[in-house]
C-alpha cells in the first residue's frame, strides 16, 4: 500500500479493507478451481501451476491478515474463512 502514510488514517485502514478483500476472493476463486481439477482428478502442469499459485495466496493472504490493523473486521473475517 504505497502512499498510505500521506492519507489520513482511516483512508489507510479502508486501502488495508479493500485489499484484504480483493486478495480473499482471489483466494477462494483458486481454492474453487483446484477443487474442481482435483475432482476430475486433473495431475496436469496447469493443475500444478494452480496449486503453486493457491499455496502463494494463501501465503500473502496470511501475512496481511498478520499485518492487518485497525480496520474493517469483516474484511478480516472473510479473509480467515478463506484460509482453510
């Protein structure tokens, strides 16, 4: 979040909001799709390269919610949801 610190602080908290909620959704999109290539049971390079790309969101998506503050709480709660 580039130029958070010349906003005013809850412009902050809602930018960490917003971004907490686009990464959870991207998230449950790639956890859908990997459940989806494991159900037709689909060892391909894609489904690898999906699987790669899920463990990383899942990481980024852990270290936000580490580094959340202040802010949205549903944001924050549909985040860990995701991380299951």
């Amino acid at each position: 979040m580039l130029g958070c610190q010349a906003q005013r602080p809850g412009g902050c908290a809602a930018a960490q909001a917003d971004e907490l909620r686009a990464l959870s959704g991207l998230a449950a999109e790639a956890a859908e799709i990997l459940f989806e290539m494991a159900a037709m049971h689909d060892a391909s390079e894609v489904a690898r390269d999906m699987l790669e790309k899920a463990a990383q969101l899942q990481a980024q998506l852990r270290g936000m919610i580490g580094d959340f503050r202040d802010g949205d709480e549903t944001a924050l709660a549909q985040a860990r949801q995701h991380l299951s």
